[in-house]
C-alpha cells in the first residue's frame, strides 16, 4: 500500500465499498455526532468523509486538531445509509471508518475561514495566498486556468501555429507603457528590460522564414492595477502570421475565441463571423471602443436640435463647438426620483457638469428643462429616439469628446441599475479602422495606436492625407466591454516606416536606433504580415465570472504592485547594489525611515 494514498478524496464511490484504501488530504470540517467523530477530507480532487470510533486509540488526539492541518487515514470503505447520502458530493454515497490516523502537518490557527466562500480583507489573502487558494473557488478557478492554456495550445497548433519563445531580457522600447529595468552587472551603466510584448520579436521571426507562430507569452508593464489588469505581469496568447491579410487573423481568432468559450462556459455565444465595427461608429454610438454589446441602450447626436433652444445650457455648448448627446431608455419613466438624483450624482462623479431628462410619462412630458423646448423640439426628440410614453431621454451637454466618454459611463451605469445587460451571453466585436494618428494635448500629432501598423493607403496616404485621416489596419477583440486584445497588420517596408514615424515628428535616426532589428530586417525582403495577442488572464476572468482578475492569478500583485506573500519588491545591500554599480537616492520623505544605501 502506497504511503500517503490509495486513492484520492474525489475517488471512491459505493463499488468501493468493503476494500481497505488510504487517503492523504487537508481537514475541511470536523463534526461530533455523540461521541463519533465526522472529518470531511479534502485535496486538490474532492472530500471524502472519515468516520472515527471513540475505541480508536488516536482517538483523543482528536481535541488538538484544527482544520487545515494534514493528516492521512487507514481505514474500510462502507456504504452510507440511504437517509446519509450527500448528493451534493462525488463521494457523498460512501464513508471510511478510519483504522489508522498519521499527522502529515499540524495547523495554526487560520486566519481566514477556507471551507467558507465568505469575505476575507484583501491584504491578507494575498499574504496568505497559500492557503487561499485553498479555497474552492478560487481553487476552481486555477484549475479552469490550466485547462485553457492547454486548450488554446491545443488549437493553435491545429491551426498551423508553431510555438516558440522569446526572450525575456531585451532592450528598453517606447511602447506606450513604463518598462521593468534590469541593470546589467557586466556592461555598468546598461540595463536591459522586461519586454513589454513580444512584438518585436515574433515580427523578426516572420522576416525569418517562419509562418505561423504563437506563445502563450509573459508581459510586463509597470502600469497601475485594473480590476481588468494586474500591475507588472499578464499573459497573452501571442501569434503572428506571415502573408496574412486583416481577415486572416480575424478568421483564427474567431475559432480559437469561440471553441474556447463554448467549451468552458454554458452561456450564450455569437456565432462567427463577430460583429465588426469601425472605430468612430463605435466611439458615436457607445462612447468607448471596447463596448459592452449586451447593453441595448445607444448615443445620438442631438446637436442641431439644441442649437437655436432657449435652455442655454445646451445651446450655448452647441455654440462654442461642443455636442449634446443623448440616451434613450424604454420603460423607466416611472422610476423614481431617487434613480434620476442618483444618475445625476453618477454623471457628475464621471466628470459631467450635471445629467438632463426628459420623461415622457402619462400623455405629457416631464422635466425642469422642458419648459425651454418648443413642441417641435420636444416632437424632434421624440423621433430620434424613438420614445413613446413610459420611457425616458436622458442628455449629456459638452466637448465633443468629454460628451462622448461620460455618455459612455452613463449608458453603462443606465445598463446595470435598468437591469438591461444579459449575464448570460457572451457578445463579441472587433473594433476596426482606427485612426493612424491624433493629437496630443499641445496638438502635436502623435501615434494614436501601434507605430508599427500598416496606414490602409500605404504611401500614398502617407504623403498625401491629413495626418488625422489616415486609417490604419488596426484592430481589437472585445467581450462584453472587455477589451481582449489589441491587433494590426504590420508596416513592412523600411520607407513606409520612416515616413509614418516622420509624420510623428521622429526622423530617421529615431527609426535606426529604437527599432534597428526591425529596420534592419525589413530592408531583406520582409514578408507582409500580421497577429494579435488575446489577454490570457481576461480571457479567464470572463470564464469564471470573476468581477476582478486577481481571482484568476495564483500569485497576484495588489492595487500597489506588491507582493505580500513574498515580500517584493524589497530593499537589497549595499553589496548587491555594487555589484551593478548603483546609487539608490529616496525621495526626501522616504530617506529618513528608509535603510537602504549605496554608494
């Protein structure tokens, strides 16, 4: 008989019953039933109930357990009786009459309940993540995690994707996000950095003569924390395809996206194709370029129907060049006026100088404004929301842009208190046709996405279109409003590249010294190609129905970037610090409670 185990927790069933088996697991619970001891037993695969007799002579070991400690049992499997039966178990049919007990590993005192799914302080799960894992679903979750990833490599190489690996130590490159530095110790004053994304990379190996490549590929960005983005590492399936068109990659993605949501989750999915659309249809109608679909409320444009009004509020934003949009939802007018106090609060907590209505309820029109609309205003309105009674108009009044971004948060908020978002569905888009470039806040024009995409009319976009109208072959997967991955066709041609940096005010020894492989590479016969690197974590997030991607990472940062379990990031010597030839200077209100030195 093996030492530790027979036979897991999650393994016996009623065919088992009158053989002699050992099982090894943690203590979940522990019950006395007049004397008889009840112990469930849990590992990694189930609970098994272990039953002990006051005659056993470890028997009055018994009152110094705790749960969680780790104990292995001895004993005979035997068929509980019909009115015992625990259906809600895989083993709830049989139990063990313990023979034999052995401590594997005592417990201390928990500090956080582990057989209850009940709220515990962040903190300290994290600087107890051993044991919350332990728990069942975050367990769950971790072990949903192992799945996809197999999965996912399991249809890229049906695809025809190879998988490769891409260094982790590589130089430092303006990619939009703050790097992770490694100073290095044998060339001073150098430092190598965690990449940002394999892009580089996986680009040079389609100028290499591979076709198809993928990884399941480790990020860092030293980015604040998101309940959709941990701070410092996340994952990404990577993949680039040579002689690729836009659709090419929409086409895999397509598959791997819906085999993978189909197979780990029962709710609803849109059928392929995914719905596409443009980025200012999307930006015009959703106020955001990763919109939830399952939301059916929509922003028009009402600016011209407010331009010559008497509420000067809104005329006078007409005026000065602003927008005035507007949301209309069915069926709330008689809401109450709580909600509308409350959706005004949310407009103004959103940066909105307050939230108009209008509601059309009983055979009259009612709100503080409507006494500055004419009929025909009022009638005009009406048709372009296509309202009748019972429902509501709500207005948002500013610059074009801000009016779009709070008319965004506000159909979202309007979504989740109407109750109008399906939990059960999983809605797909891409969002395509992304400008090339905008304007940064000194007007200066600036890449607005990826440097190293393609403009759709190539040079002769390049030189001859308003900077802001060129459009790029740039695209992102988004579910439910969570943006999965962001994508392109890849500029392969060295002039195409220079001039498109050129329009973004960097030259050509920009272009050699930031991204010489690229350059390099590109002036040796550089294939045409594309990819796209879906989030990992988000993908898992949305899976497990977690609010929060913390719940599907084992060994997660906090909001802070910190690791509580493992103390990181910390303080090293002096000697350390010499050995990469550094100098730590505080700032003025750490030095005084800080001890690290340098030299």
């Amino acid at each position: 008989m093996h030492q530790y185990r027979t036979h897991t927790c999650g393994e016996l069933r009623k065919e088992d019953a009158g053989t002699t088996v050992r099982i090894s697991g943690w203590v979940h619970s522990v019950r006395d039933h007049g004397g008889i001891i009840f112990i469930d037993l849990r590992d990694h695969y189930g609970l098994t109930q272990v039953v002990i007799d006051p005659s056993k002579s470890f028997y009055k070991g018994v009152d110094h357990w705790r749960v969680e400690s780790t104990l292995c049992f001895t004993g005979n499997v035997i068929k509980r009786i019909p009115e015992a039966v625990n259906p809600r178990l895989d083993t709830g049919a049989i139990e063990i009459t313990a023979e034999e007990m052995v401590t594997l590993g005592e417990s201390k005192v928990i500090p956080f309940q582990v057989s209850k799914d009940e709220e515990c302080n962040e903190s300290l799960r994290l600087e107890h993540r051993f044991l919350d894992m332990r728990r069942q679903k975050l367990h769950d979750n971790l072990v949903l995690r192992s799945k996809v990833i197999s999965r996912l490599r399991e249809l890229m190489t049906g695809e025809g994707f190879m998988e490769m690996q891409t260094p982790i130590l590589t130089s430092s490159s303006p990619e939009g996000a703050r790097d992770y530095l490694v100073p290095s110790r044998v060339h001073p004053g150098k430092f190598y950095a965690l990449p940002q994304a394999p892009q580089q990379f996986k680009q040079l190996l389609m100028t290499s003569g591979f076709d198809r490549y993928f990884q399941i590929a480790p990020c860092f960005r030293d980015e604040d924390a998101r309940a959709d983005r941990s701070p410092g590492e996340f994952y990404q399936l990577d993949m680039e395809l040579a002689f690729a068109t836009q659709e090419d990659v929409f086409e895999v993605n397509e598959r791997v996206l819906h085999a993978v949501f189909s197979e780990f989750s029962d709710k609803k999915i849109d059928e392929t194709p995914f719905q596409r659309i443009p980025y200012l249809e999307a930006m015009d109608k959703y106020g955001t370029d990763k919109p939830d679909l399952r939301n059916p409320l929509v922003l028009q444009d009402a600016t011209e129907l407010f331009r010559t009004c008497d509420f000067k509020a809104f005329s006078g934003v007409v005026a000065s060049g602003g927008s005035v949009l507007t949301i209309a939802a069915k069926g709330c007018a008689g809401q109450s006026r709580k909600f509308f106090d409350e959706m005004i609060k949310f407009a103004q907590g959103v940066g909105s100088k307050g939230l108009g209505y209008l509601r059309w309820n009983e055979g009259e029109v009612q709100s503080p404004i409507a006494k500055f609309l004419s009929q025909e205003t009022l009638d005009s309105l009406k048709n372009l929301g296509g309202v009748s009674d019972g429902d509501v108009m709500f207005f948002i009044a500013d610059e074009s842009k801000v009016a779009r971004e709070i008319g965004g948060h506000v159909r979202d908020e309007l979504g989740r208190r109407l109750e109008l978002i399906d939990s059960n569905v999983f809605k797909f888009c891409w969002i395509v046709d992304f400008p090339m470039y905008e304007l940064d806040d000194n007007r200066k024009v600036e890449f607005s996405h990826n440097p190293f995409s393609m403009p759709q009319g190539g040079m002769d976009d390049l030189l001859n279109k308003n900077p802001l109208d060129i459009l790029a072959y740039q695209y992102d997967i988004v579910c439910n409003g969570v943006e999965l991955s962001s994508g392109a066709v890849r500029n392969h041609s060295p002039e195409l590249m220079i001039k498109a940096f050129e329009i973004a005010g960097y030259d050509q020894s920009v272009v050699e010294s930031k991204f010489p492989a690229l350059y390099k590479a590109f002036q040796f016969g550089a294939p045409p190609h594309a990819g796209i690197a879906p989030g990992v974590d988000r993908i898992i997030m949305l899976l497990a129905d977690e609010p929060n991607i913390r719940e599907v990472i084992a060994f997660p940062m906090n909001q802070k970037a910190q690791d509580l379990l493992m103390s990181a990031p910390c303080e090293v010597d002096s000697h350390q610090l010499r050995e990469l030839y550094l100098q730590v200077k505080l700032p003025k209100r750490s030095e005084e409670s800080s001890t690290v030195g340098g030299e």
